[in-house]
C-alpha cells in the first residue's frame, strides 16, 4: 500500500549536509503534511540520476508512482495529493498568494544572498562539481573571488530587504497568520540556504524575524535545527 | 435596516480627484464584496472631520455603527462582517500571506513611487493642505524639488522591484490566482496612486504587469479605470 517517497537533496563533500533552499522548502512541506521521506544525497553534475525527472535539477520527489520535480510543483502536488492532511495554501487564494511569497523570497533574496554565500558554497561541495558550479554560478555573478564586494554592506542590504517579512512578523507570528504554511517555508529555505553553509549572523536577535526563524527552526521537532551545517 | 456607509477619502483640489493608494485599496474592496458607499472628499488637514475615529488619517469607514480606520482593518473588517459575500483573504492562510503582500507593496513600493510622484501631487493638492503636505513629506524624503534624482533612473528601479510581482503575474492572472482579491488590490491601490497624479508610463506593455493593472481598471465595471486623474 504505502510506496516509498524519495527525495533527491543536494549535498555537499561531506553528504550529510543539505543546503539547498529549495529542498528545504520541500522538506518543510513534506513535515508539514506528516509525510515520511527518504532523502538521496545528490550532487550538481549528477544528472543522470535524475535523467528520469526529465530536467536537471533538484528537488525531485518520487511519490510512489508519480515524479515530480520544482518545489513549488512539489508543493502543489502535496497539497492535492493529500487534502485531508494539515493544509499548505489553505485554499484557492492562499496557494495564489503564497507563490508570490515564494517568488518574493527567490527574486529578492536569492540574489543577495548567493553574493554572500557562493564563495564557501564552492569550498564545501564535493570535487567533482567544482567547475560546474564556479561555471554556471560565475556566469550570473562574477567570479567567485570577487564575490561579496564586503560582507558588512551586503548583510546590511539583506536586511534592508527583509523589512515585508520583518513588517508582517511584527504583526503576526507566522507569514501564514497564527500558523506556518508553505509561504513560511518558501521563504525559511533561504534562511536554512545559510545556516548549512556560512557562519556568518544574518540577524539580530532583537529582529522580529529572527524570532520567526527559531519557530520554524524548532518546529517539527527541530527538523531544521538538527540539520548538519558547516563547522566553522 | 440598510445603514448608510461612508468612506472618507483623499482628495486633491478638485475633489473629485482621488488619488491615495491605500483608500483605493478600500474602494476595491468594497466592490469585491459588492457594498455600495457613499465617498466624501477629505484634504490631508481636515483632521477635526474625521476625529471621531481617534486617529488622524483616512482611510476611515463607517460602516452603519462601527468607524474603521487603516486600509488592513478596513478589509479585515469588511472579510468578517461580510462572510457570506465573495471572500478577500479566502481563510486564515490567505488572511495571513495577503498582510504579506500589502506589507510589501507599502515598504518596497511607497518609497520608490513616493520619489516620483511627491512632486505632482504638492502641486495637485488643495491649498491649505500644501504647507502640511510638504513639512511631512519632506521630513522622509527631503526636499521637494530634488525629487526624484531622474525620473527615468526611478522608473526603472520601479519596474525592478517589480520583479516578484512580474514572475508571479507570468505564471497566473492574478497575485491571489485565477481571480483577484485582497492582495491584487493592495498592491493595485499603488498604480491608481500613480494613475491619478502622474502622467508619466510606469510599465511597458509587453508587461505581465501591466496586462494585470489593466484587468483591475476593467473590474467592477471599471470602477478604476473611470476615476478622474489629473489633466497632463
């Protein structure tokens, strides 16, 4: 009866540690639900693995007999493949608005966010994704030597761009309202993006999101939080 | 049995002119919940008209016995007291991530428009409001006549953080799906800001954008897109 579910999650060297924002995103949403998975460690160049996803990137569910690949196709499928359990979009309008939440967090944040992130993301991969990486990576920003121009003035410009989810936290505990859904977890995958991968402190403990991200952090009983990261 | 309801709402010189983005986020409101208002004009310093709502700036509704000021608690109050009729938020999920989507039109989009249009509207508005519309404005965004540094440099920082709003808008018709709702109008109440003060094109029109801006001037027979704007 029960098919095994298999996610495809990027890895680093060392394949414990998972880093990717969007798988992340898809793991919130599979424990949301209260669905079981399997995660298969996956590197960048390894796309014959996922040849039969028919593209090259991950997140890649494999729910029983159905594949689906983007994790905002993920989310969508969990959502109409499982109504009767805890919902994500909570409706027609929620799952509208909850893609513009995720589109938010990949064109606002993701940018920034990769200026900081990509020179130690390159140093924990495994050696065989190396030049893929410093070659797709360096087309869209630059060489990777170059990257961030300071790290004080580009923390400073991903704070700047949080003041939407800082303005929403100071008035409610959840993007999603009293509770987390999927906007939550689209746009917690940028946090955990940085969490496994850097050492430095995106934010202040005084931060309205801050506090937003030690719920999520610690929900599902710290799925998150007993996620490996980088020692440093 | 049908109290009347009364939406105090800016106006320029010509009262007819009604130009502010967040009492345009009420008036489309009220049409998705098909309510009939009556609108009075208010200039920026009649505070003593609208005292009665123990703050100081419109919009403010009354609703037959109950004063609601903030375009948030406007629609909050009109999504629970009119339950039955076609909803604005769609649940708890939607109510959540639509304060998102406000809250991001109001901290990315105010700032940038404010620079273009401060401007035209000093020059728009009522007499006695001048003096106070431009000691609050420019306590923000310093002197008038240095605004905006180049207003084609400012348009394209518009039509750039116009980014997630664009991806989602490629993807589906409207911010909150396939119809619009709460969230379109929040951000939509920012071009009719525009609209009514400025004759300068904000979008190109191979813009998903602006294909969206013009589905919304069409709704609720063209309730937008019949209101006055300045003459250029």
């Amino acid at each position: 009866m029960t098919a095994e579910r298999i996610l495809y999650d990027l890895a680093g060297a060392d394949e414990s540690l998972r880093f990717s924002p969007h798988c992340w995103k898809t793991r919130m949403a599979l424990a949301h639900k209260g669905l079981a998975v399997r995660t298969v460690p996956w590197r960048f160049t390894e796309k014959e693995a996922i040849a039969f996803s028919e593209q090259k990137l991950v997140p890649v569910l494999v729910d029983g007999d159905t594949t689906v690949s983007d994790s905002w196709r993920i989310a969508c499928h969990l959502e109409d493949r499982y109504p009767d359990r805890p919902s994500l979009f909570g409706g027609a309008i929620g799952r509208g608005v909850s893609r513009f939440a995720n589109g938010w967090a990949d064109a606002t944040l993701v940018p920034i966010l990769a200026r900081l992130l990509l020179p130690s993301i390159h140093a924990l991969i495994h050696e065989k994704d190396k030049d893929y990486f410093r070659a797709t990576r360096e087309k869209r920003f630059g060489p990777l030597e170059e990257l961030p121009p300071g790290y004080e003035a580009q923390i400073g410009l991903f704070r700047q761009a949080l003041q939407p989810l800082r303005q929403t936290l100071e008035r409610q505990p959840y993007l999603a309202g009293d509770q987390p859904a999927y906007a939550d977890y689209a746009v917690f995958g940028m946090f955990m993006w940085a969490r496994c991968t850097s050492a430095h402190a995106l934010l202040d403990e005084g931060d309205a999101v801050y506090a937003w991200r030690e719920r999520l952090l610690d929900a599902f009983d710290g799925l998150a939080r007993r996620a490996p990261m980088i020692r440093s």
